[in-house]
C-alpha cells in the first residue's frame, strides 16, 4: 500500500542497515481511513476496471457466505483488510479469484472498500448445525489458555478477549465463519515460513483441534460458551 | 522428629534452570530424582496467557514472580561499619520464585563471557602489570576453568535455547555483521537475529560513524520458530514487550518451561515437590558426607529427604545462605580475609542513557523484545587499552527498548517535573520518541563485599537471613563512568538527537531500591584452591563432595554480560562430569 509505505518513508532518518528494520511506522489516522460512502459503491457495483462487486459473494452486509467459506468482512479491521487485499494483490496470499479483484484496485479504492466493510455493525447468522459441547468445550481451552502439550499459546493472547481482535493488525475471528477458519488455518500450516506466527501455530494444530477452536469463535458472537 | 521420605539418588534443592537443566542430563541414567521447589508449579498454557500476564501492575511493579520478602528478605549494610536492615521490597534485583525461578522472567539476553573472564587475574597482571592490578585493591581470582573447556556448553545451550543472533567470530575467522570481539564460537547461532528496532537502527548509525562495531544482540526470545536437538519447538517472537519481569505467552522465549522441564517431566525417576522450604542440607557424622536435605511441606510439616547426592540451585543468594545455615564450609570473615563461604560477592555495574528526538521521530518502544537491543562491545571488558585509566573491566553499550509499558517505560528528561500537569505534559510530549541506551558493565570483587548471615533479622521459619555488604568498589565506579561517557558520545550522534541525559547506578551508595540488575554473583565461588574457594570447577563442593553447588555463586567476579548463558554453560560442564565420571566413581572429581 503505497500511501503507508510513504508515511513510513517520510516519518524516518534514512538509516542504511544491512539487517530489517521494524518499520518505522506512523499509524495516524489518514494512513488507512478510506471513505466508507465510495467503499459502499465498491462493494455494490464494482468497478469499471472489471472488479466484480463483492457484495455478490460477502454480500452488500459483509456477512460473507458460511457454506461457500466466503469470510465475513463486517466489522473486521480495515487496515487487515486492505493489508489482505495488498497480499491477495501480490499473491504473497494465494487466492486466484481474490487475486484477480485484488489486482484491479487501486490502493485509494482498497482503502475505501475496506473502510466500508469495516464500518458495518450486520448481524450474525446462526450456525448451521448443532455442535456437541465437548467440541466447544475444547475450542474455549484453546481460545483462551491454549494447550502445553501442543506448545500453542492462547489464540485470544494476539487476536484479544473473545477473539474480538486487536485492530489494527489482527483481525477479529467472534463470529467468522467455522469453515472458513479451518480452511485459512490449513492454508497458513502449508505455508512452511518458519518467520510467520500464524504457520508454527497453525501446524501444531491437528484436524480436530481447529474445527474445535473454529466452531467456539463462530457461535461466541450468538452464544453462550464463552 | 521429622518424616523421612524414601531415599532417592538425587534431591534438587531450588527447580529453576539449574536443577532443571542438570535433571535434564541426568534423565537416561536411571537415578531417581526429586526436585524441590518453594514456589508453585506454572507452565505457559495456562499459566502465563493473555491477558492477564500482560499485567503491569502486577508483575512489573509489585513483582509478583519474585521472592516473597515478606517470608524470606535478605538484609543489607554498605560496610562492615553498618548494621544491615531487611529489604523489604525488592528494588535493584529481582531474584524469582515458583517453578522455573528467574529462568522466567528473564529477559533472554544469551551473551557468552569473554575468555580473559575466565582467567582475569592472570590477564590482567599479564597486560597491565602486577603492580597496576594489585593497586586497585581487588580480590579477583581465575575461575579454574577456561574458555575453551566451556565453549561445547555454551553452544549446547545456544542451540537447546534457539538463541537468535550473528556469530561475530567462528573459530577465529571474524563474521561481518557480528561482534568481532566475541570469544571464538564453534559455530552460527542456531536462528538470525531478531528485527532491528528503529532506536537501535539510529545507534547504529551513531556507533558507526564513531567507528565502532554495531551488533545485534543475542536473544533467546527466538526470531523464528526453532525445533531444538530435544525436538522441543519453540515459536516466533512477536515482540510485544513483555519479556522482563514477565512469562512469555508465546512459547518465543527459552525457559525452564520450554526448554528442559517438557524433558524432565516426562521421566518416571523424577518427582517434583513444589512449595516445600528447605532448611537445611544435612550430613553424617564425618561432616564429609551429605545425606539429603531438611525441609517443610505446604502442610507445615517436617519432612526429611535421603539422597546420595545433593544439588544446590537457587538464587545465589540463596545457594550461600543454604551453605551457612547448614554450617558446610568456612564462613569469610571479612577482618582476617580467612574462610570462603560468603567471599567474592560481586554484581554488575551499569548505568542508562537516553537520547530526547523531536516528536516526529518515532521510536515506537512497544515493539520491543527483551533482547532487541543493537550494541557495540568495543568497550566491554579487556577490549580496550586500561593502562591510562586506572581501572580495569568494561562495559557493553546497547540501544533497545525492552517495551513500551506505560507505568515504568517512559523516561523523561532532566528537570521534568515529577507529578502534576507539567509531567503529563511531557510524558505525552516524549513517550515514544525517546532512545533509550543500557551501560552494563563487569563487577569485580573486593574484600569488603561479602555476604554472611545476619545477627538479627530472620525468616518465616525462624531462620537468620543473608545479609548482603556491598557497596561499589572505586574500580567500577571509574569503569562506569567512563563507559557512560562513551554511550552519551553515541547519544549525542544519533540522528535526530536534541538531548541527551544519564542516570548512573554505579555509584556510591549502592541504591538498593532502584532496578539496576538482578544478576548477583558470587558468594560460594569455584576455584583451583579450597583456602579460596567453595566449589572446585565442576562446581563441587571441597568439603562435602555429593554436594554440588550450581549458579552464579560460582562466579569468582562477574563479567560484562547477563549471565544466563554463562552459568548454564557451567552447569552443562557439570552435568557432564556428573553423567561421565562421578557417576562411576562418587567422590571429589578435582
């Protein structure tokens, strides 16, 4: 995004390092705010550029579509994302559909798409099925204490209590879409960067234990396993 | 009469990363093992989560990891002139309690000593004269171990621990990119450094320029995920500043908890009691012979353990009283230089600095790591000529920010007003654009400095406390100001830099209530001598050969660096002479 990618250039003392640096990033308010009004249009109508709208798939609401594992976007962080979209873009995340829209949008028209799935507040569809207790009762552990023998921490320690995320970087998983999730987590455990968080986490995970951790967040938004 | 438990082979008295890492080496030999512990048992999940381990307040400011002083202080005088009083809150030091001990909240600094550490009184004599050293009034000795033997331990716990960083010298051949002080090292570090924050990426510009040598610092917060020679897995860190006087949530940081007790727990020889106060280690009628140790239970009961060999691994602190209260040993008596339990006290002498940048430069502290810092070591112990000086010992220069907390991690500069509207004022001005330097330098031994046990003052249990004399000696007061002055030199270069201001702590009186270091040393040190010593070099006792005293006590002074790795590697040594040769043939192995 290279509006952000400014903002850092411009707020540091050119340093020339051999090693990274942790960006020195300024996260004022105008380096991720898009306007919600041409967001909403986006996502109505697409663009001329040929991005379909997405309301076609996560809906002019955001809710997404759980039986084709389309995300919910409403309420997530904007600046996750837009951060998506530039990965989707990049195919740093790999996505050919996303890609395709991705690719297609401008970085002001990211910002603004974004910032209007953001500002939704849609309700939250019941799941679809019934999920017996001692699943849920598994997902609460890992959500909230994680699991020793696993060494995989608290899923709540990065993304905050009730998974309700801790903007701007970590997107919110109350209320996502349980296969979805399982299906993002399988993606990061394949994705062998021993740098990325989410990969070791990801791959200490068996089959059972996602969807167990993926069920409790998706009814934690109507529910009472808290 | 207390109970007796059924005798073991092994009795841990302490179950910090000492014990736990010896009990470790010891699991595929078949000795039943009890580790005792004081504390509570807590492991990462779920003891150490979010959000409740990220709590200031608790951890950081009323140190709920440390040991509780309300039952067990120490008490402290500046000289021998002084009646010591109890410190009743813990202030310069932090020694830790609870399973693990301070191997906890450390916060992952994976430094090496320097091979003139091990063998300091003969290279400094050698370089200086003998004349020079003997005029500084110091009782430094060589440790009766060098470099070379330590090196295999160092790496072993490097890559047990996945320590993040950039050799500097590998058998002698310097690493561009790495401190090309550095003691040669067999090999890489097991994982790259961490992320360079942008306040060590300001000083690297400023040390360059000054020509010195800026490196990334050594950390066992890991900077990606690492699988150990164990097959333990550690994660990546995700630098959220919580490593110092904190559990890491996020399996990132090498600890007891990560590193050795997933081993040792899964042993069936091994037991471990928690919240059982040991008292003493007991011995038979020769006085030559330990035969296990004393303690009581949660319960208030007595309860005497059998072992065939017995393990000191507490805070050093707590390693030298445990010596006096079980009367193993010579007690220092200060006034003649005689005896050896309680001589060659030593700690680290240090000092900040701070560099105040205009508030479009930001340093955003609170992606921090406890071992983030970027530094130079051209000041560090021998690495530069004394002879004009007067003193000897050195100091490393490091820019990191360990977090960003908002209670403790907002210096100001000189003359803020310390409450009201003008200090709101100027924390809301500086926070987050401050550059924040730590000066950690060697402390050496004298004969004044010593610990013993106090007349008055005693425990829970009824037991006299450690009582601490220290002050800092002339020697390290000069090293310390010296070394400040360079990083103000460095502070004042960083681009960006409006001012520059520094607090020394190295300075006379010691300040018992204000964080210096939690790296005690000394008190039951290792040596080639019994008439100067306490523990032979695989760190047994001379006098009672089963019992092996691990730890910083075993440091005859202390060295620039924290000190983790150091005495790990000590202990690995240990453990090694233990599993190869006193296991055979129990007896003294010097």
């Amino acid at each position: 995004m290279k509006k952000l990618i400014k903002a850092t250039i411009a707020g540091a003392v050119a340093v020339n390092v051999s090693v990274i640096v942790i960006a020195q990033t300024f996260w004022g308010p105008e380096a991720y705010h898009g306007n919600v009004g041409r967001g909403a249009k986006i996502a109505a109508w697409g663009t001329s550029k040929g991005v379909a709208s997405c309301s076609s798939c996560h809906g002019y609401d955001g809710v997404g579509n759980g039986y084709s594992r389309v995300p919910r976007l409403a309420g997530q962080s904007s600046a996750y994302l837009v951060q998506q979209l530039d990965n989707y873009a990049s195919g740093k995340r790999n996505n050919i559909f996303m890609a395709n829209f991705a690719q297609r949008l401008s970085d002001q028209e990211r910002a603004d798409v974004a910032a209007y799935y953001a500002s939704l507040r849609s309700g939250f569809p019941p799941p679809e099925s019934e999920i017996p207790q001692s699943v849920l009762e598994r997902g609460r552990q890992l959500a909230n204490f994680g699991d020793d023998k696993l060494t995989v921490q608290s899923c709540n320690d990065c993304h905050g209590p009730q998974g309700a995320g801790e903007f701007p970087d970590i997107p919110a998983l109350k209320g996502q879409y349980s296969n979805y999730i399982v299906q993002r987590l399988q993606q990061l455990a394949a994705t062998h960067n021993d740098a990325d968080l989410m990969f070791s986490v990801a791959s200490d995970l068996g089959a059972q234990d996602m969807q167990a951790v993926a069920a409790y967040y998706e009814q934690l938004a109507n529910s009472g396993v808290h | 009469m207390p109970t007796a438990m059924k005798e073991v082979d092994v009795v841990f008295v302490g179950f910090g990363w000492g014990s736990s890492i010896l009990a470790k080496e010891l699991v595929n030999t078949g000795l039943k093992m009890v580790g005792l512990e004081r504390g509570f048992p807590r492991f990462t999940s779920p003891d150490f989560q979010s959000p409740e381990i990220h709590d200031e307040l608790r951890f950081a400011v009323r140190k709920a990891m440390m040991q509780d002083n309300v039952r067990e202080a120490i008490t402290l005088r500046h000289s021998i002139s002084e009646t010591a009083l109890p410190v009743r809150r813990w202030g310069a030091f932090l020694p830790g309690t609870n399973l693990g001990g301070s191997g906890v909240h450390w916060n992952g600094q994976h430094f090496r000593f320097q091979e003139k550490d091990f063998v300091l009184k003969t290279a400094m004599e050698e370089r200086y004269g003998k004349k020079f050293v003997d005029a500084l009034g110091l009782t430094i000795q060589d440790w009766g171990v060098p470099y070379q033997e330590l090196e295999p331990y160092y790496d072993k716990f490097e890559y047990l621990c996945g320590a993040s960083g950039k050799a500097g010298n590998i058998k002698g051949q310097i690493q561009p990119g790495g401190n090309p002080f550095e003691a040669p090292r067999s090999r890489e570090y097991p994982t790259p450094p961490l992320k360079e924050q942008y306040n060590g990426a300001l000083f690297r510009k400023a040390a360059t320029e000054l020509g010195y040598h800026p490196y990334p610092q050594p950390s066992s917060n890991l900077s990606v995920a690492y699988t150990n020679p164990d097959g333990l897995k550690l994660k990546a860190c995700v630098y959220c500043g919580f490593c110092e006087r904190f559990a890491c949530p996020h399996y990132a940081k090498a600890s007891p908890q990560t590193v050795t007790l997933p081993i040792v727990q899964r042993s069936p020889n091994f037991e471990l009691r928690t919240q059982c106060q040991v008292v003493q280690v007991n011995r038979d009628s020769t006085g030559k012979k330990a035969t296990g140790v004393t303690y009581y239970d949660a319960a208030g009961r007595e309860i005497f353990q059998p072992a065939s060999m017995v393990v000191l691994s507490m805070f050093p602190f707590n390693n030298v009283r445990m010596l006096l209260l079980s009367k193993i040993g010579k007690p220092y008596d200060p006034q003649t230089g005689a005896g050896v339990v309680g001589r060659n006290y030593s700690y680290q002498t240090t000092s900040n600095v701070w560099s105040f940048f205009d508030e479009d430069v930001n340093i955003n502290p609170f992606m921090g790591s406890g071992a983030i810092g970027t530094m130079i070591d051209d000041f560090s112990g021998d690495n530069f000529d004394h002879a004009p000086y007067g003193f000897i010992g050195g100091a490393y220069i490091l820019a990191a920010w360990t977090g960003g907390r908002p209670v403790e991690q907002n210096p100001l500069p000189p003359g803020t007003p310390p409450w009201g509207k003008g200090w709101k004022d100027a924390v809301r001005k500086h926070y987050g654009h401050v550059g924040q330097m730590l000066v950690h330098g060697t402390s050496m031994s004298t004969r004044e400095n010593y610990l013993d046990l106090d007349p008055t003052y005693r425990d829970a249990w009824g037991l006299p406390l450690l009582r601490m004399t220290f002050d800092f000696p002339e020697n390290d007061v000069r090293m310390i100001r010296f070394c400040t002055d360079r990083a103000l030199e460095i502070g004042k270069a960083m681009p960006g830099s409006r001012a520059v201001s520094s607090k020394i702590y190295g300075q006379r009186p010691f300040d018992v209530a204000i964080y210096q270091s939690t790296h005690n040393a000394g008190g039951a040190i290792m040596g080639t001598d019994p008439s100067t010593s306490v523990v032979n070099k695989y760190q047994q006792s001379w006098d009672v050969p089963n019992l092996f005293v691990l730890g910083a006590s075993s440091f005859p002074q202390n060295g620039t660096y924290n000190y983790t790795n150091t005495l790990q590697a000590l202990n690995l040594h240990t453990a090694d002479a233990i599993r190869n040769r006193y296991l055979k043939n129990p007896g003294p192995l010097v």
